[in-house]
C-alpha cells in the first residue's frame, strides 16, 4: 500500500496536477506512474550522486509495473545547468525515440529539475514530465510552480520556460541520504516562506527546527507547507508578473553571489539564498523601511540551521563590487533597466519594490564588504 502523508493540489485549470508527499514514493511510483498516465514510456534524467543513491528504487519499481524508460545520467553540481548538458539531455531523449506523449522524470534537486523540465518543454515542441525531487529545496519550492530553464554566462536561470510539471513525487526518505550541508541549504528555502507573509510558520519553525532537521513529523509537514504556501502563489500569478515575485526574496543578492562564486561549491544556492535574505532585511532596514531588530532574529534563526548568513563566511576572495552590481543588473526582476528588489517591512512583510537606487545598493554592498 502506498503511503501518502499530504497531498497538495496546484489548480492551474488543465494544468493542474498534485503533489504526494510521502517515505516510500520512490518505491511505489511505477504503479501510481502505471495508474495516472497509462501507455507511456519515461525517459529518467538525474545526476550521477542521485543515480547511486536512488535510482536503483525508481528502476526497480518502473521495472514491476512494466513500464518502459530510458536513463539519462549527468554530472552533479549547479553549473549542470549549462547548454551543453541541456543539449545531451535533448539529444538523449530524442535517441531513446522517446514521442511527443512520452514522459520525462525529473529525479534529482532543483539543478535536475530545472534542467529536465526545460528540456521538456522544448523536445518535440513540448512533452510532459514528472517531477521526483530528493533535495529538500526541491521539494519545497523548484520542483512546484512550473520554472525550468539554464544559468547563462551573464546569469542564473536567464534561459528557461514556464512549463509544469504533470505530477510531483516528493519522497521524503530521500532527504536521509543528503549532506547535512546540503540539507541545511534546502532549509533556507523554507525559511523564505515564513519570511514573506507568514510569520506564524516562522514562529512555527523556530520551535520545530531541531525536529525537522532529525527527520521527525514536523519535518513532512513543513515540506507540505511549503509546498501548499506556492501552490496558492502560482495559482494566483503563474507567470511571475506579480505577487509570484515575492517567491525570490534573497534571491537577487544570492544569485549575484551565485554567479560570482562560478556556480561552485562554494556557495550553494540556498547558502546564498540565507546570506541575501539576511542582506534584504539589513537594507530593509537601511532604508528605514523595517526594524533592525528583525535582523538578529532571522540571522540568529539561520545560523541555527548553520548557514553562512554574511559575506564574509563565504570562502574565498569575492569580485569587485561593481561584479556584483553587473549581475545585478542581470536579474530577471530587471524592468525597463530599473532594480527590482523583494524588501520587507519586518518579518512576515515582504513587499516589492521597484526602481531601487542602484547607488544606495553599491553602497550598501561596500558597507557589507567592509572588515
């Protein structure tokens, strides 16, 4: 019997689908693939830490139900999602003579799904694909709301497409097997959500942590929340033309951050995530927008998560401040070439705010840089 502990609903119209939130979904999925899209061959993409580690249960349970598929194997690491790598994965399902109503699989982190899903959307002018995430950022938050692309030489996530998925499978087992690093940076993810307009959850989290981290109810729960929390936000604006980008606090900080690093270990995205939610907040306040009060609590809240939370716990010798301001520039919340940043008047009020100052930015970025 499959166990399903939450189940959230996206209703996007005939883009609708759910998300099973359980332990053993890698395990059953053959049947629930078997039973909600009948007929259809798979074409699996992954990276080859997740292959060794879980693959091995997808294949088995595909294997079961007799359902046909083709593997796609990549390297592992955020400049994954590159062109040459979408190329192999395109490549690839077009050798497997994987049709138009065939299905691809996502199974991996957010640099699987991101890359898998645009892959998708773009091979046979559009085919469908499952989401499988077993990274604790993927599951709650890049593998929902139908966000898929590449990272470009001038920045991250810069080519893409808005396609959703069919179906997410998100096994929560599958978290036991991540670094405690790599869990930690997923956690900054969820974090985010308390941030924006939910301080009840932030709350919530702050007396849960330890639970979520040692892989208790609590930790379930909060994928389910999360991931609930999106579906309402992509229901509302799918397309990120408004409220969605509340979706990217921190984000603007942290993919300059990103790309300044080279997409390395150094900095993993929800590492960057937590220094450049901090960074919101500590402008916020700059600005006089919101109390600097607030800063000490979230920091003290990711710290707790062991998360680097300012720029000098990055390793390394970071670029010029005018690198950062460049990719900057380069964000996808950019208008008309004003700055668009997700500010916040306290916890729980993320607010966006166009035509920033991109000179009270470079300041603010020197004063952060500063010894």
């Amino acid at each position: 019997m499959t166990r399903i502990d939450h189940t959230v609903h996206v209703a996007l119209g005939e883009r609708a689908y759910d998300i099973l939130i359980g332990p053993t979904l890698l395990d059953d999925a053959g049947p629930i693939l078997a039973d909600r899209f009948p007929g259809r061959r798979y074409g699996i993409v992954t990276d080859r830490t997740v292959a060794e580690a879980q693959l091995p249960r997808l294949t088995r349970s595909l294997d079961a139900a007799g359902l046909g598929y083709d593997t796609i194997v990549l390297p592992a690491g955020e400049s994954t999602k590159s062109y040459a790598n979408l190329e192999t994965v395109v490549e690839g399902l077009l050798a497997a003579r994987l049709e138009r109503g065939d299905l691809v699989i996502a199974l991996g982190g957010g640099v699987i799904g991101d890359l898998a899903g645009f892959a998708a959307a773009i091979t046979r002018r559009g085919m469908d694909f499952v989401q499988m995430p077993t990274s604790l950022l993927a599951q709650v938050d890049s593998s929902v709301g139908g966000k898929t692309g590449i990272n470009s030489p001038h920045g991250k996530n810069l080519v893409g497409a808005f396609h959703q998925p069919k179906l997410v499978l998100a096994d929560l087992s599958a978290l036991d097997t991540l670094p405690k690093r790599q869990f930690a940076a997923g956690y900054a993810e969820v974090a985010k959500y308390g941030l924006i307009d939910d301080p009840d959850f932030f709350d919530w989290l702050d007396i849960n942590l330890d639970e979520i981290f040692a892989g208790g109810p609590a930790r379930g729960e909060a994928v389910a929340r999360c991931c609930a929390h999106k579906a309402r936000v992509v229901i509302e604006d799918e397309k990120e033309n408004g409220v969605r980008a509340l979706l990217n606090l921190g984000h603007t900080f942290g993919h300059a951050l990103e790309k300044d690093t080279g997409y390395s270990d150094r900095l993993l995205h929800g590492e960057g995530v937590a220094i450049g939610m901090v960074l919101a907040h500590t402008f916020s306040a700059r600005l006089g927008l919101a109390p600097g009060q607030d800063i000490g609590r979230v920091t003290s809240h990711l710290k707790r998560a062991d998360l680097p939370t300012t720029l000098a716990d990055i390793p390394g010798t970071l670029g010029t401040t005018d690198t950062l301001m460049t990719a900057i520039a380069q964000d996808k919340k950019v208008q008309r070439g004003a700055l668009t940043f997700i500010l916040t008047h306290g916890i729980g009020k993320a607010f966006i705010e166009r035509n920033v100052d991109p000179n009270k930015v470079r300041t603010f970025l020197e004063e952060m840089r500063a010894p």
